[in-house]
C-alpha cells in the first residue's frame, strides 16, 4: 500500500533539487545513517537516486516516473527511496559512481542504483523510463525485478555485493605509493597530447567536455618546453570551445560539454565550477598572446557570472539546461526571432557569421556560433554585432529563464573566487577583484566556524560538513587573494584551513587526504581522490597549495607533506596519468618553486608597475609576494634582509633558495620573466 509523502526532505534538506521532489507520492528520505538502520529494520533494500537541478535526465524522470503514483506505490512498498543531490553530497555520489563504473555502467547523472540494507549495490541503472524505450526496460519492470531479486534470491545478492564491495576496496585501497621518479612529467605530457583530436580538439571521443586539467597539462608543457605540437592541440581546443556551441554567445558563460565531437551541439546546462576553472584558463593564455577573443570571452564570461549567477554576495551552484519542459529553449532561436529582435540593422551579415538558417539545426530552431569558413567580420561588422548580440540579450531575458539552484558551494565559490582575483590582477580590474574579496567573505561568514568550513549553504541554512575539495579550493582561493592584494589575513586562513585537513583528513597510514573528515558519517567505503572530476582533486590541487606555503612561511612540514602526497600516489599516476590532471600540475610547482618577491611600499606607483609586470606574463606556478621590507619575511627566507636596490622598490626572482639579482625596471622585469621557467631565478 503506498504510503504518504515523506515530510523529511521538505523539512531538513537545503538543497533545492531535493526540495523539486518534495510533493512527489514518493517516500523521499534524505542520505543518512538512519536510512541504512530503517532499511535494516524494515528487510528492505535502498532505491538510491543522485542528481541534480542542471541535469535535463533528471528532471524527465522525476516528471515521468517519480510524479506517478502507480510507480511511487512500488517504490514506497518495496524498498527504502533515498534522493541525493550529488552537488550537495558529494560523498555519497562519488562512492556510488566508482561502483556503478565497476558494475559496468557508464555513470552519469541521473544515477539509480539498488543498494542491500547495509549499502552494498547489488543493479545500476542511469535514467530509467516510465514505459519501455528502444533498450531500456520500463522504470516500472526493473523495480518489480529487483524487489523479487532481493526477496527470492538473497544469497545470490548477498554474494554480487560482496563481490562489487571487495572490488571498491582494492579499486580505492590498492598500493598506490611510489618514488617522485615515477612521475615522468614530459612523458606524461606527451600522452594526455596522444589522447587529444588533432583535427577539432579535446580529448576524442562523441561529446566534448573542456576538460581543463588536462588542457592546462599541455600548456604548461608548450610554456615548459616550447614544443609547437602542444601549443597546436591547445590552440584547437580553445578556439572551436570559444567559438563553437559550447559557448553561449548572447548571454557568455560556458554550457558543461556538447553532444558531438565538432563541439558544435551543446548540453544547455551552465556550471560554476567549469566556468570558474575556463575564466582562469583563458586568462593564462592572454597573458601569454594578448589573444583579444580569450580577452572578450573572460570579460563576457565574468560578465554572465556577476549577472545571473551572484548569490547572498557568492554564486549559485549551477543553471539548469531546460525551461518550460524543453532542452536549450531559452537559448536557441528561429530565423524569424532573429529578424525581429534585430530589426532596423544589418542581420544578413550576423545569420551569417553566426549560422542562423530557415530550417535550423536544433528542433527547427539555430545554436548560435561562429563559424571558420565564414570571412572574417570586419572592426565595423564586430562593433555592430556587439549591439546586435546586446539586442538578442534584451529579448531573452522576456524568456522563461531555466531555474537556477541557488545554494552556494565552498568548492566551486573557492574556485570562481581564485579566477575572480586572478584575473581581475592580469586584466587590472579592481571591481572584479572586490567581486572575489567579497565571495570569500560571504563563504566565511556563511560557511566557516572557526577553523571548519560546511560544504553547502541555502535559504538561511548550513548543509554538511566540509568535505577536503571545500578547504582545498577555499585555500586556494585565499592564496590568490593574498598575492592580488598583499593583504596577511588570506593567508591565516589557508593555514588554517590547512591545519583542519592535517588534523581532521589525513591518511596517516598511506598519506595524503581522505574525502571526508574522521568524525564523518561511514560509507560502505572511504575514499581518497587523485581523479579530477571535474573539479581538480584534492590532492593535486593540495600540493600546489603546500608548496606555496612552504615557500611563504619557510616552514619546512609543509615542503615534507606535499612530499608524502606526491608519493603517496605517484604509482596510481603512472598508471592512469590521464586522469590526474592537476597532480601532475601540482607536481610542476612542486617541482619549480618559484616565487616573485617584491620589497616596496604597495601603494608606491613604481612598486604597481612591477607588480603589472609580474601579472602579465603567463606563470602557472607563480607565487607573488609581496612586503615592505625584507625582515618581514621568515629568517631563512632566501630574500630575508636583502635591501630595496638603490632605495627604489625591487623585484627577486627566486626557485628554491636562489634569487636573482633585484630588477628595479619593469621593462627589465618583463624581459627577464619571458625566460624559461628554469632559468628565471638565475636570471642577471
């Protein structure tokens, strides 16, 4: 007999797309100990379902099956139905992607898999239909399925799980450990490169995803080494990304990935994380060309999150893909739209450039992009086109807009805070540097205690305990405050935030950090994560925070634990390098130590002009400091009691403990800053 809506999600979730479910007929609890001690009290199984509000999948079944009462009987009689918002528990969803991958499934979102009393999966599914489809069964069969199977055949249950559990462990527990010799940085290079589609870019395969750890494995390796065959496959990349169909050109910002490999087909979802990771990105290449379309596309982009995404003084989580039921309608356009919203000027040459035709190429209707084979707009054609895409903005906006899941992430604002600053010091604009200012101190004040941060937060309330990528990417973020403001206070709290992950994460068995805190709920596994996903992993992402530490405070334990984590998965790395992006970036700043120290009065105009100096020219393991005077540095600072040369404010170029002589020259600290990276710090 079906039962009533369950109340819990309603009442305790902060999640906005748990809360989409909350008048579902079905029983919703929300992840915790106590479902696996309900599920075991009642002999029933767990019906685990994880998504999110941006996933177009999920919401088709929550409106197909999930709403309909006849399914939601079987659910409610027959198992236990627990809803996750992978966004919000990332813990929960991670675990039970690694076992639907080993299980044979692609993984994905949305993610149904059928789990024992004890949290064993034991069937994985992805979207599930109401009524049969093509290959996939019918939601209502595999539920009746797999009711029978858990009741009639236990011991074949009991012995699938134990085999899928068994296969978790060794998959999260085996050796990973290695020497640093292991992690061979240019051969490693050189194979994510063979990975990549020489013709359109990204990594082959049918969907393009940016994949920015990776991409940022080949620059490093062009600014590295100067091999041309790097810079070619980022070069591919970026343009057909910035041009294509994964970019929204009305409104800016980035969509997750496109449906085809010519990244000409987007997914209409919009994520601050990805955003976040491709502002720095394209910031890094301006530095390097002063390309004007990275230059637009950040600007655009910054644009787009200050907008739309700005949220209780951070940003939201994500835009969903769909609007009144329907994939991309509030992106996408018919001739006839078109001809309208720009009436009164030139729209041949904008359907044009921009590849809008009668019959369209998405449901009857034009994804805007930018095609190659068109001839180049002239500067004329460019300044109207720039009114013309301001004209379709406006109209847009009478649009139903795709809802918004509004709750703020310490992760992803970690990130979008670091690219805020990054790039607000590169392009010399102090209004998006206030814009980062700001997000950390919202992220403090909403999601900190003392030296804890929680993970989430939404209509006034907290969600879970931080998990490592929330301390990582907060520290991050505060240490590129730090270098764009000169300001100490960022960096007490990377170093506080660093001393919870020591003390509350750390595997003191195996080194490095677990996801999750000591004291954290238990899953059917702990996990440790070198894999970028596509936020950077922790733990790769932590070696360049440790490095930057050692380098800033002189202390030597940070220097030792960015160690232990290198080794720690130096095997694992060698054995599937392609995933492991920012781990062999971290490996390079580890490995490089360099460091700009500036000694000078910051608000001296000739201090300003070193500091812009130092900004404009790409350095990704870069570490900017900046003082008054050399003794305010630690005493084993190799810069410590070196005087400003000649009273003017100076510039040392340092690796490790060798600095270079002072620039007093901006013009001479430019030229010297274009040397490769190896020769910086001996620069004369």
């Amino acid at each position: 007999m079906m039962t009533a809506p369950n109340t819990s999600i309603r009442d305790t979730s902060i999640s906005p797309y748990l809360l989409l479910h909350k008048d579902n007929p079905v029983a919703w609890r929300a992840w915790s100990d106590a479902v696996l001690a309900e599920a075991r009290s009642a002999g029933k199984p767990i019906l685990l379902s994880s998504g999110y509000l941006g996933c177009n999948w999920c919401q088709l079944m929550n409106q197909e099956s999930f709403s309909d009462p006849e399914i939601a009987a079987l659910i409610n009689d027959n198992f236990i139905p627990v809803l996750v918002d992978r966004e919000e528990r990332p813990d929960v969803d991670q675990v039970y992607q690694a076992a639907s991958s080993l299980m044979g499934h692609t993984g994905g979102w949305p993610l149904t898999i059928f789990l024992t009393a004890d949290g064993a999966p034991y069937f994985v599914g992805g979207f599930m239909p109401k009524e049969e489809r093509g290959d996939r069964p019918s939601f209502r069969r595999v539920l009746t399925d797999m009711a029978a199977l858990y009741k009639d055949r236990p011991d074949e249950v009991a012995r699938n799980s134990a085999a899928i559990l068994g296969e978790l462990g060794n998959a999260f527990n085996h050796p990973m450990h290695a020497g640093l010799d292991a992690i061979q940085m240019e051969m490693a290079s050189i194979r994510v490169g063979q990975r990549y589609d020489i013709f359109m870019g990204g990594l082959v395969g049918v969907n393009k995803y940016p994949a920015i750890t990776l991409l940022e494995v080949l620059w490093r390796a062009y600014l590295r080494t100067g091999v041309p065959q790097f810079m070619q496959l980022v070069s591919g990349t970026m343009n057909n990304m910035l041009m294509g169909g994964l970019y929204d050109h009305i409104g800016g910002g980035f969509f997750r990935y496109t449906n085809d490999e010519r990244w000409l087909m987007p997914h209409f979802e919009k994520s601050l994380c990805e955003n976040a990771l491709l502002i720095d990105f394209m910031t890094q290449v301006w530095q390097f060309n002063r390309n004007q379309l990275c230059q637009n596309r950040v600007s655009e982009t910054i644009g787009w999150l200050l907008r739309e995404m700005k949220q209780d003084g951070a940003f939201a989580s994500n835009l969903a893909s769909n609007s009144e039921g329907e994939e991309g309608k509030f992106y996408v356009w018919t001739e006839a739209e078109v001809d309208a919203a720009l009436q009164g000027t030139f729209s041949a040459r904008f359907k044009q450039v921009y590849g809008v035709r009668r019959e369209g190429d998405f449901n009857g209707k034009n994804i805007l992009r930018r095609f190659a084979d068109v001839a180049p707009p002239s500067e004329a054609d460019e300044a109207l086109m720039t009114k013309q895409r301001a004209m379709l903005l406006e109209m847009r906006g009478r649009r139903t807009r795709p809802q918004r899941d509004d709750k703020l992430l310490a992760d992803w604002n970690g990130l979008a805070i670091r690219a805020l600053a990054f790039a607000g010091s590169a392009f010399e604009r102090p209004d998006w540097l206030a814009e980062a200012a700001g997000a950390f101190d919202t992220v403090v004040k909403r999601m900190g205690e003392n030296d804890f941060l929680y993970h989430a937060w939404s209509n006034g309330r907290r969600g879970p305990r931080g998990f490592a990528d929330d301390y990582v990417h907060m520290a991050e973020a505060a240490i590129q405050l730090y270098e764009s403001t000169g300001e100490r206070r960022y960096i007490e709290a990377a170093r506080n935030w660093v001393r919870t992950l020591d003390s509350n994460f750390w595997d003191e068995a195996r080194g490095g950090y677990y996801f999750t805190a000591h004291d954290a709920e238990r899953m059917i596994i702990r996990t440790r994560i070198i894999f970028d996903q596509p936020a950077p992993s922790s733990n790769g992402a932590m070696i360049s925070v440790l490095t930057k530490l050692a380098l800033l405070t002189g202390e030597n334990d940070y220097g030792m634990r960015a160690q232990t984590v290198l080794q720690a998965f130096a095997g694992e790395f060698s054995r599937n390098g392609i995933s492991c992006g920012e781990f062999l970036n971290g490996f390079e700043c580890f490995a490089t130590g360099l460091q700009m120290v500036v000694v000078g009065r910051r608000s001296d105009a000739r201090t300003q002009e070193l500091i812009r100096a130092i900004w404009g020219k790409p350095m990704p393991n870069r570490l900017l400091v900046s003082v008054e005077n050399s003794e305010e540095l630690p005493a084993n600072h190799p810069v410590f009691g070196k005087p400003m040369e000649n009273g003017q404010p100076s510039v040392y170029l340092c690796q490790r403990n060798h600095c270079s002589q002072a620039y007093t020259s901006a013009v001479a600290l430019s030229q010297a800053l274009t040397l490769p990276q190896q020769q910086r710090g001996a620069a004369a």
